[in-house]
C-alpha cells in the first residue's frame, strides 16, 4: 500500500490538463539538452540550467568536470586506433552536450582520444602519464597559492560559510587548470609521440603553470616565467610525501590491464540508470501525480522539495501544513511540513508512523491521495508569519546549541506580534532594536490572541528549527543492523570524486561488518564530499590523523576505506561504541591536541547529517 500511494496535489488555480501541458513542455525542453540515455543527475543539471537562462550554474560546472573526469578514467581499452576513435567520437557527443569544456567538442574529443591512446599503449607495455593523477600530487601551494591561502584563512576563522564559499572557489579554479591541462597534453602528445615519460611530465607542469598565472594564481604575475614556475611545482611534486606511480597503472601483464580497465567500465556503466522525470515542479503551482513516500531517521512530518516549501511558506506562513484526503473520503489527515530536502525532486516525503499508518488506513483500495496545503491550524493564531524559515541565519550559542527563531512577543493594537530578535545577517539584536526592525520590514512570525499563545508557539518553532537544522545532532540512534542505502540514494549524496568508490565502501563495510553508510558519511564529513587536500594529494577519504601527526597517507584511496573500516570493528563497534556520538567522543573529541581549529565539534553533527540523508 505505501508504494501504491501517490498524490495529486491541487492547491494552484491551475486545471490538471494545464499542469499536464506544462510538465510535457518543461520535460521535451529538457530532452534536447540531453544525450539518448541520460541520468538522474544529467537531468539535474539541465533544469538548473533552464532556470539559470540556458547556462550551467558555476557549481554544476564543476560537478560536469569531475563527473567527466571520472568517465574518462573508466572508459574501457579499445582494441584497435578504429574502436579508439568510436569511443571519442561518441563520449565526444555526450559530453558536449552537457557542457564540458564549454561544449566544444573538438576539445573533449582531443581529450578522449589522448586516454585511448594512453590505454593502447598501457595494453602493450608502455606507460604514460595520468594527468588526473599528476595534478592531485601537485601541493596547493605550489601550482594555486592564492585559493590555498584563502581556504587556509577562512579554516582558521572557523566560518563555515566562507570555508564552503573559497573551497568552491578553489574547486572551481583547480577544474578549469586540469580542462586546459588535458586539452593542451592532448595536442602536444600528437605532436611528441615519442617524449620520455619525464619531459611529458613537466609539460604537464608547464601547462598547469601557465592557466594559473592567467586566473592570477600568483603574486606579480605579469613578472612571472612561467619555465621557472614549472621546475618549483616539479620539485613541490617531488617532494610530497608518498607520490606513488602516476602513470597509467599495469599490472602484471597486458591481459589484466585489459581486464580490468573493461571490468570497470562495465561496472561504471551499470550505475549510469537512465531516468526521465514523470513530473516537473511548476512554478506557483504544486507537483501532480508525484510519489508520496516514507523515510525514516528524520522528525515527523511531510518533506518537499526547497523551492516548494519556499513557496509554501510565502503562500501559507512560517508553518504550513498538508491536508490528505484519500479515496474521496471526507476524513483527512493533517501533517505538518517540517522541513525540505535538496536535489532531484522525490515528491512528498513523510517521516512518522503516527502519519503514515493512518493515511493508509484512510486509502481504501485506491492507494490514492488528494492532498491540498494550508495554513497550520495553532491555538490562538490570527496571523501566520511572514518569515522563510529555511533561509534564516543560525547563530551559535555560548552553550554549542543554534539559534535561527529567537524571537520576543510585543502587543501592538491589541495584538501579540512574534518577531525575531536576529538580523536577516545574522546579529542579534536589542528587544527596542528587534522592534524598530519589524516597524521597518513588517517581517514577523505569527500573530496572535495572547502572550501565552505566541510564548508556545515560539517553543514550538524553536523545537521544529533545531531539529531542522541539525537532524539527529546528538548522533544517538545505533549504527548496527541498520538497512543499507542504494546505489541511487548514494549517487544523490556522494559528490563524482567520492561516489567512483561506492564498491569500495560497500564492501569495506561488508567485509569487517560495518554500515557502508557510516563510511561514506564519514569520508563526506572529512573530505568536503571529495574536495580536501588530504583525499586529493594522499587518499586519505576517511579523516585518518594518527597521534597528531596529521593525514596519513594510503597506496589508494581503497586502501584506506577498508583500514577505517577495520578501525571501526575493532576499536569502536567491537567495544559497544555503536552510536555516531559515542565514535565522536573517542574518534573526534572537541578540544584535542591534534584539533588546533576545533573542528572536532561538528563532527557528530556533520557525520549525523550525512548519514540520514543516505537513509533517506
């Protein structure tokens, strides 16, 4: 019954046969955006770009190159230069579309071809450069030293927002270095097919040098040779830690290359699910016929999409709720709609037995919902707010606890206003200041009969945001014997540089009996969902600091996963710390030596949230 339940959401002035029409037109404008076959995240990134004006937003740009990248490193050995051109010809075509390399496809196709020809001559004994590999060993410092400064300082600040803010500025730079490395490598390997394996990597080098003195990387630029850049990246290179083999790996014999490269491909290709969308969000409009499904792991109440419940909460006040009548019946379910969920749109999400057991008690033989919104229905409310609570600053308080909803009561002709006592940037203000803000702004969260009234209401707000902004904070529900995400949940959460190693979480966690989303929420929280120096440079996706000595590095990024892995049985699980708060305490403790920024405190935090959205 509760995969039978859908609903049909009718709260716009909109007719069915309108939306109907609507979605039809949004879905084939999307079409001719995309490749035959395309995936849920493809479509992603195409509607992002139709609202954006028909541009990719610099976000999904950098998602692109690395989601590229990642298929470029698992396409499969061709067995002759004729297949070799096939396969660029075709990935060429792909890629294009979705706007790598700006849609020139001349470029990607030069860039497939250079990878071909690397894995023909990998096959047969010869070894090349893996450009991918190279740049992730260069050191920050060396080839992006203003971006490195910039992450550095926003870290020792502790501001999690300009943290996020210069590392996808960071991001964005080290993608666009590593698009015109492998373009340029591409012509220049035409045109030095017999270079040795050290000059080819210091034109690698050269090329980095160059595109980061353009994107003004370095201090006096116009001052700078760019020959003598290279040779200090190339002893930067030399000198960190643990470099490993960055050509293009073979083990014993070309057979097993061949094997391996094409058992990869196979597998990369079984995850890349076709996906249409069957209904389009609209604009002052509601979804139609999309799935009502039930998750767990989140506070009770319905979940939909961000843009939706911003629009909700314009329409209906701080607190909307949804009303589901089902099979014609009279009888409805009231849920309140607690909060929102990011990416590709699921529909109506419901947590909570206490509403699911009785919307299907109400479903009939049907399985079918017509669910309109409205207003929350509270006690002595004459006004709903006017306020967006999913946009509201957070502030920190002394006690380690947020704040988004501190708010007083004052009366005002007659009446009982609930306004904020926090700037929309965040600063607390005054009682007089808070006031003088809502006679300037008219922004308030409700209005109502008494003081009482609004008093409970705001404890209610202030239960609903905390549980909002930090689901599962304490980290205390048990990481045993838990159900397992899937593959397609993963891939929504896991960014491209972290989600090519879903097996190796999966059977890490397999092998040693540890939850795999445990591991992946982990190497989410410690990497920057696969942006830090440490997963980068020394594959280290898992955190791993021993006695304060800083990342440790790994062989591979595998290897690593399945050493936390072996950590967690032994040294945590195996001892009865079976909760995310109790690993924190001994795995994370906030003020630790090792910790001089103290990042340790959000740690339970940050590893809760990933992994609920994982069991979303």
């Amino acid at each position: 019954m509760r995969r039978r339940l859908a609903d049909e959401a009718t709260p716009a002035p909109l007719s069915a046969e309108d939306r109907r029409k609507i979605q039809e037109k949004n879905i084939e404008a999307l079409k001719k955006q995309l490749p035959n076959g395309a995936t849920e995240q493809m479509w992603r990134w195409a509607r992002n770009a139709q609202k954006n004006g028909g541009r990719f937003t610099e976000r999904d740009k950098v998602e692109i190159r690395g989601a590229f990248n990642m298929e470029l490193d698992k396409l499969p050995v061709p067995q002759s230069r004729e297949e070799a051109n096939q396969i660029a010809e075709r990935t060429a075509k792909k890629w294009a579309l979705l706007g790598a390399y700006e849609g020139n496809q001349e470029y990607i196709r030069a860039v497939v071809m250079d990878k071909m020809i690397s894995r023909l001559d990998a096959a047969k004994g010869a070894r090349r450069n893996d450009i991918g590999l190279v740049l992730r060993h260069i050191p920050d410092d060396a080839y992006i030293p203003n971006r490195s400064a910039s992450v550095r300082d926003a870290y020792r600040k502790g501001d999690q927002k300009k943290i996020q803010e210069k590392e996808a500025a960071r991001n964005l730079i080290e993608s666009q270095i590593d698009e015109y490395v492998r373009v340029q490598m591409a012509y220049w390997r035409d045109r030095n097919p017999e270079a040795s394996i050290h000059d080819d990597r210091m034109q690698i080098f050269r090329f980095a040098a160059k595109k980061a003195k353009e994107l003004n990387e370095y201090e006096h630029p116009e001052k700078l040779d760019v020959e003598k850049k290279s040779k200090e990246i190339s002893r930067a290179f030399d000198s960190e830690a643990q470099v490993g083999d960055t050509r293009e790996r073979m083990p014993d014999s070309g057979k097993d290359f061949i094997d391996r490269k094409n058992r990869e491909w196979k597998e990369y290709q079984k995850k890349q699910v076709p996906y249409t969308p069957q209904v389009e969000v609209v604009k002052d409009s509601a979804p139609l016929a999309v799935p009502m499904s039930f998750v767990a792991g989140r506070r009770a109440g319905a979940y939909v999409p961000k843009e939706m419940y911003q629009q909700l909460v314009q329409k209906y006040g701080s607190r909307p709720c949804l009303k589901a009548t089902m099979d014609q019946s009279k009888a409805y379910n009231e849920v309140p709609v607690v909060g929102f969920y990011e990416g590709p749109n699921r529909g109506i999400e419901l947590s909570g037995d206490e509403y699911g057991n009785r919307l299907i008690m109400l479903a009939g033989d049907k399985g079918k919902a017509t669910v309109r919104f409205a207003p929350e229905e509270v006690p002595g409310m004459i006004e709903p707010g006017n306020i967006d609570l999913s946009t509201r600053p957070v502030v920190r308080n002394a006690d380690g606890s947020i704040s988004t909803v501190r708010s007083i009561s004052v009366e005002m002709d007659g009446k009982e206003y609930l306004i904020p006592t926090v700037s929309e940037d965040g600063k607390v203000l005054s009682e007089d200041d808070a006031v003088n803000q809502f006679k300037q702004t008219g922004k308030h969260l409700g209005v109502f009969n008494s003081p009482e009234d609004a008093t409970a209401y705001a404890r209610q707000l202030h239960e609903d945001q905390e549980n909002f902004y930090a689901p599962q904070r304490q980290g205390t529900t048990s990481v045993l014997n838990q159900p397992v995400s899937s593959p397609q949940k993963a891939a929504q959460v896991l960014s491209p540089a972290l989600q090519q190693y879903e097996s190796a979480f999966r059977r890490a966690g397999e092998k040693y009996g540890v939850d795999p989303d445990l591991l992946m929420a982990i190497a989410i929280h410690e990497t920057g969902n696969g942006t830090s120096s440490a997963f980068r440079n020394k594959k280290n996706a898992m955190g791993v600091s021993p006695y304060g000595r800083g990342p440790r590095s790994f062989e591979t990024v595998e290897a690593g996963i399945e050493y936390m892995a072996g950590q967690l049985a032994r040294n945590y699980l195996g001892k009865g710390l079976t909760t995310i708060a109790a690993i924190g305490k001994k795995y994370a403790p906030p003020g630790a030596s090792n910790d001089p920024k103290g990042l340790n405190s959000h740690w339970v935090k940050g590893v809760s949230e990933y992994y609920f959205q994982l069991k979303a």
